[in-house]
C-alpha cells in the first residue's frame, strides 16, 4: 500500500529530517525502525509505582500512521542501574511478535553491554494486544501488577527545534515568542510499563536509559 | 546549470528515501517472526533528552548511539564540553557558569553520562524548580531546563532570547492514568 509523495510531503518530511530529541538523531538511525524518539521515567499516579514510556520512529504523521508498525526484528530495553555504576542491573524488553507486544522482566540480563539476547525465561513476562492507530487504547495489568501499553500516540515531545537549529547555524539570534511547537500534530510509536517500585530493588534511586537492538 | 542537477539530485535521494520509509514498513506487516532466540546489537542510546542531538556533533552521533553507557562520560566529556563553550556565551569563559554553579566542564561531565536519575522515594521531575533530574515526566518542559543551564548563565538571566523556546506545553493534554499518553492525531 503505497502513498502518493506529494512535493509537500517529501519537503515536510525533509524539514523534519534536520529535528529531534533524540528523534532521528544520528545518520545511522535516521528513519530506522530502531530510532529511539525519547525517554521518560516518573512516578505512577500510584505512588507505589514507576512509569517508563519509550517513544520510537517519530516524524509519524497521521497518514503514515495507518501503515506504521513496531519491527519485529528490534527489541526495544529499557535499563535499570540499581548501585549507581551505570551498567544494567536489571532490564524490561519489548519486542513485536504479530499483532502483540512481549514484555520480558524486570530481569537481571545475561549479558550487558551493546549485544543482547531476549531474556526469555524471565519469571516475570506477559504480552499484549498492540493498540491499532485510532482504536481505544488497550491496557492490560499482569500478574505482578505491572501495567502494559504499545501501539501509535501522540508525540508527547514539544519543543520549537526548528528554531533551535536555525540558531546553531547562525541563522536567528532567539526564538521567537510564540514559539512553535515543531512536533504539533505529529505521532509517534510507544510503549509504556509501569511497574512496582517493590520490584526494582531497595535502593532510592536508579540510574536508566533506553535501547534498541537489532538481530543479526 | 549545476543548481538545477542538485536540486533534482536532492528531490531523487528524498523521493528515494521517502519510499524506503513505506516499503520497510510495508515488508515488516507481512513478516512472520517467531520465537525470541538470536544476538541482538545495540543501534540507538538515550538517557536524557536532546544530549546526542544537541550536544554531540554530527560525525560522533553514531559512535553515541552505539557506546556502553559506562563507557559514555570517558569517551564524550571533552566532546560535550567543547561544544557547551562554542554555543554558549553563558559557558565560553573560564569563570562562566551556570544558575546550578556548574562551569562547562563540570555540566559536560554531567551531562555525558547519559542516564535519567530517577528517585523511587520523591518527586520524579526534570527540574521543577526545588528537585533537579530526579526523573522526566511527560509534561517536563526538559529542553527549557537544558536551554536555561546552558545560556542563562549564574543567575538564570543571561541571554533571555535562547532560554526558552516559548512552548510550554505539549499539543494534546496527558491523561492522569496510565498509559499516561494522548490517543494520536
């Protein structure tokens, strides 16, 4: 199902192409299936409970939306340092398979480090209907009272980037005031967990970050 | 003669890359995956928000994306600090620092190592004005927090025009449970 490039839309997506966050951030990356948007980390309206949300493949306009799928070949980790030596102690992986979203941990990892495998004997794991672009949202709480979402939002990311960007090339002085929100209208690809804080060990503080890994 | 060639060059490489957009996500419907087994390598890295965009120049974005992230500060402090002095006047001296006291080199140190600082026992904020990098919630207005400790200098109140980016929200309101995110547009 092919879409009809319009010049509009080839610029548009040229124009989006210079942005980010960590949107499209690096030649590498850039409109891969593993091209992490962002990264948040927040206490649950239950304050029992900590939240992580992965945003992926942004510059997702509502028509590329409809077509738009998790890769099944890259595994979304969320990393988890309880002792404060930034390395992962304990892991959450997501990773399509079908028309459902796996979730395996939290789980010590057999391996950290940039070359992963799927922690698939995880005592913790569950898996989830990937909410279809414009459908109800579709939520699931699994045993442990871990919390799971995957499928197409908004882009929760606002800033006016265009404009940061022309002032790194010397183009403009300021922003302007009104700013514009570069990402207003657009989607994103997402996948939210929240967890326990009972199951992320008993320190006050973790250290976390977001990865992609693909399968060789 | 020659501008003509490029921008038709430009509109091919575009339309081409547009293209192998849809196709991947095209190919990726029909594909059967089964199972968890195999090696899989790490492609993108992010901790707190806009560091390799902002901060990391482009011929090292990739090896950014692909480090450990123990390996982060070492390789990329210099990188980050060098850059936190040729963007900012608040940062481009040796006395200059910003409104948490941090000189470029002290921000750089902190910065390059990409991780979110999440509490498990208080409030989880970006900054919110008491608590600094204690998490990131979805409605953290983050880059006007990395805009205001990199331009505003010690008080906060140098070059007002680069501290903020006059948006403060987001273009859909948050839900107040979980998943938190607004249904797309």
């Amino acid at each position: 199902m092919k879409k009809k490039l319009t010049l509009l839309s080839i610029l548009s997506i040229f124009a989006v192409i210079l942005i980010a966050s960590d949107h499209i951030d690096s030649p590498s990356v850039i409109n891969t299936t593993s091209d992490i948007a962002d990264y948040y980390a927040f206490q649950g309206n239950d304050e029992a409970n900590l939240a992580f949300v992965v945003t992926a493949q942004g510059i997702l306009t509502p028509e590329n939306s409809k077509t738009t799928q998790f890769d099944q070949n890259v595994v979304f980790q969320i990393n988890i340092d309880t002792n404060a030596d930034n390395v992962e102690d304990l892991v959450i992986q997501a990773v399509r398979r079908g028309e459902r979203m796996w979730f395996f941990g939290p789980v010590k990892p057999s391996k950290t480090g940039t070359s992963i495998n799927i922690m698939q004997d995880a005592k913790i794991q569950d898996n989830i209907a990937i909410t279809p672009y414009k459908e109800e949202q579709i939520l699931k709480t699994g045993v442990n009272g871990i919390k799971y979402f995957a499928g197409v939002t908004d882009d929760p990311f606002f800033f006016d980037i265009a404009t940061f960007l022309k002032i790194k090339a010397g183009e403009a002085t300021g922003f302007n005031n009104p700013g514009n929100d570069t990402w207003s209208g657009l989607n994103v690809l997402s996948i939210a967990v929240e967890i326990p804080k009972s199951l992320l060990g008993d320190t006050e503080t973790i250290n976390t970050w977001a990865t992609t890994h693909r399968k060789q | 003669m020659k501008s003509t060639y490029i921008i038709f060059t430009v509109i091919i490489a575009l339309v081409a890359t547009s293209c192998s957009l849809n196709e991947d996500a095209g190919i990726k419907d029909q594909e059967v995956v089964t199972g968890f087994d195999g090696t899989f390598i790490q492609e993108d890295r992010v901790g707190r928000p806009a560091i390799t965009t902002a901060l990391i120049t482009p011929n090292r974005k990739d090896a950014f994306n692909l480090a450990v992230t123990k390996d982060l500060n070492m390789l990329f402090k210099s990188d980050i600090e060098a850059e936190l002095r040729k963007i900012s006047p608040a940062l481009a001296g040796t006395e200059d620092k910003n409104a948490l006291g941090q000189d470029a080199k002290v921000l750089a140190n902190l910065l390059a190592t990409d991780v979110l600082n999440v509490s498990l026992v208080g409030k989880t904020t970006f900054f919110d004005g008491t608590n600094v990098l204690t998490g990131r919630t979805l409605d953290d207005d983050v880059l006007d927090t990395e805009l205001l400790l990199i331009f505003g200098g010690e008080g906060g109140k140098e070059n007002p025009t680069l501290t903020t980016d006059n948006v403060k929200n987001n273009d859909k309101d948050f839900q107040k449970v979980f998943p938190y995110l607004p249904t797309p547009w």
